[in-house]
C-alpha cells in the first residue's frame, strides 16, 4: 500500500487516541461495568467454554469486570503473551494475582504458555482494536500481532472487537493482510458486522 494509505491509518489511530485520552474517569469505568455486562449476556459467550481475551491497557476500554465475570462464571479464559516476533502465544488467566507486567506496559499471565495455536481452542475470541468499520475491518496498534492470531481462528468462531460506540461504523483502512472480525462489543450493545 501507498504512502498515503499508511498516512490515513495513522491519522485515524491519533484521532481515536486523542478522544479516548479526553473520556473522564467516570465514563471509562461506568463503560467497562456495561461492556462487561453486555459481553455476559451475548448468547455466544453465554455458551463458550473457553474464551480468549485480553488484559486492557492505558485509555484501551476496560477488561477487567468482564475478566472477573467470565472466571466467576467458571469459564475458561485464555490471555496473550506478546512473543518478541510480535505474534501472540496464549496461558490461562486464573486471576489478576497471576497476571505479571510484561513489555510495552502490558499484562499477561504468569502460567504456562499454550503456544500461538492455543487460540484455536477459544469458542469466542474478544480482541483490541482502534475502530472498526459496518464490515468488520478492524483497526489496531499497527504491529499486526492480533491479525496473525486472527488467521489462526477456526472459521465459524465468533470474533468480537471491544469499542466505544463512536468508534463502531468508521472508514477503516485495510491492508492485504488484515483480518475483518464479526462482532463489536460496546456498553451499548452488540453489533454484527457484515461483509
């Protein structure tokens, strides 16, 4: 892709960077409570056995109720560990006591790991993202470490990207290798993205 191409992906990566630094404190936590309860009740969550998440980070829309609900509920659920090519093994979370900081400010658990097919075994995959448009092209951090987990993905599995609702609907740039996702999850609701 062109120089300009790249130009508009890093242009709506700031602007979407810009706002959520501007959500006050209360609205970020009132989200994570709503998103969490949103996700609970999303019928494929309801009936998953093992779902794979991730710790959020920074001005990333909280994780940490929905993490706590799913373990409370007893299911399973599997945690990134960023490997230094940038790809992603995966480990059980058993708990915010078994996470451990890890590289560029993230979280991830301290047990065995799973390797980077572990995420087959999820029956929903949840994962980060910048924004997403009404076809399910999702925008990330850039370093294409979710895109390759994503192509691991048994097809079929739902894939939910959590987002703010203004960040639900944008024109997202695509690259040859990024892999659209199916579901975003906001406090607002599901919404299914169609191709």
């Amino acid at each position: 892709m062109g120089a300009g191409h790249s130009a508009a992906k890093t242009a709506l990566r700031d602007q979407v960077l810009a706002a959520r630094r501007r959500r006050p404190l209360e609205a970020c936590t009132a989200f994570a409570a709503s998103v969490a309860e949103v996700a609970r009740s999303w019928e494929p969550v309801r009936h998953a056995g093992t779902v794979a998440a991730y710790v959020s980070v920074g001005s990333e829309p909280g994780t940490g109720h929905l993490l706590d609900a799913l373990l409370a509920a007893g299911t399973r659920v599997l945690l990134p560990v960023l490997r230094p090519d940038n790809d992603l093994d995966w480990a059980v979370h058993t708990g915010e006591h078994g996470l451990v900081r890890a590289a560029r400010g993230l979280y991830e658990p301290a047990g065995p790991r799973l390797g980077v097919d572990g995420v087959r075994t999820a029956d929903v995959v949840i994962v980060p993202g910048l924004a997403v448009s009404p076809t399910g092209d999702r925008l990330g951090r850039g370093g294409g470490s979710y895109d390759r987990a994503l192509a691991r993905v048994p097809a079929g599995t739902p894939v939910a990207v959590l987002l703010h609702d203004d960040e639900v609907g944008l024109a997202v740039p695509t690259d040859p290798h990024d892999v659209p996702v199916g579901f975003a999850l906001t406090s607002s609701g599901v919404v299914r993205l169609t191709r």
